[in-house]
C-alpha cells in the first residue's frame, strides 16, 4: 500500500518523470468498457497539460486488498471549470506487482455537474464552427484535439470564449 500511495502523490505531482518509478515496464490502463491500452501517464504531455490548467489532484485510498488497492482520485482545474463540469471524480482499482502499479481498472468516473462526454462534445462542435479556425497547437489534422503543455493556453482561450458563449445561450433561455 506504501507504494500506491507514492505513486498518488507523483501523480499528484504531475511530474511524469516522478511516476515512472511506480510503473512497470508494461503497466495498462483498463476504461470502464473494458478497453485496455498502455498506461501512458509516464511518457505523456498531460501533465504539462494539467500544470498549464491549474489542475490539482486529490487521492484518497480507500483500501487494499491483497494487491489491489482501491483509489478515488478527484481532479479540479481550468479545463473542467470552464466546461461548466466542477470537478472529475474517478474510482480506480491500482494492480500492484513487485512494489510497481501492474494495471489501472476505472471502476467508475463521474463530475460534480453534466456530463464530460456531453460538454466536450459540445465545445467541440462550436469550436469547429468557428470560421477561419487556425489552430495548429491545438487542433490535430484528424481534427481531434492536443492535450499538451503547448495546447494548453489555447484550449483555455477557446474554452473561455465557448462559456461565454454558452453563458449567453442560458441566460437567453431563462428570459423566455
């Protein structure tokens, strides 16, 4: 349990280079679908990503058994704020083996308001309407977006742009 809890701190930390040592050489990430893919964090740009959107994780463990141990991670930022979304919630369970993080099982991902899938979804599409949109550090050619320490300034800039946007829709609809 020692190093899971290290392992919540480096992330905690958002330093990629912090996590590596909790990560085995073929440590997976498990999504709720039960899709497994290499657990990335530790070569990724997320975390420059989360540093440029002021995130902060949160992890509590709730128990361990044998060598699951069950986490619940709570992370705030720009990016969530600004998608009217508060906060992400995640349960996970860390797979520890030799000391190292095996695997990560999301047991369940919630936000304190809407939905992400819905709430992305709907930047994204106000986003590509906006006419003469020129984003290379931000939007990727199969028009998916970066989530970098690069992209991360833009994706603010439009995020706040969308709000307001969004706000003034709202507000429209309550005076109705």
């Amino acid at each position: 349990m020692i190093a899971a809890a290290k392992f919540c701190k480096a992330r905690e930390a958002m330093d990629k280079m912090a996590v590596r040592p909790f990560l085995t050489d073929s440590t997976i990430s498990v999504d709720m679908n039960g899709v497994s893919r290499p657990y990335k964090r530790g070569e990724s740009d997320i975390c420059e990503f989360e540093k440029r959107t002021n995130t902060i994780w949160e992890h509590e463990i709730l128990c361990a058994n044998d060598n699951v141990v069950t986490v619940v991670a709570k992370e705030t930022s720009d990016f969530y704020n600004l998608l009217n979304l508060g906060a992400q919630i995640e349960v996970l369970d860390l797979h520890m083996y030799e000391g190292k993080v095996a695997k990560l099982v999301m047991k369940t991902i919630t936000t304190y308001k809407s939905s992400q899938n819905v709430e992305y979804s709907g930047f994204k599409r106000w986003l590509f309407s906006q006419k003469n949109i020129s984003e290379p550090e931000l939007i990727k050619p199969d028009s998916t977006l970066y989530f970098t320490g690069k992209s991360a300034p833009r994706m603010v800039f439009w995020l706040q742009k969308w709000r307001q946007y969004s706000d003034s829709i709202s507000t429209a609809e309550m005076k109705r």
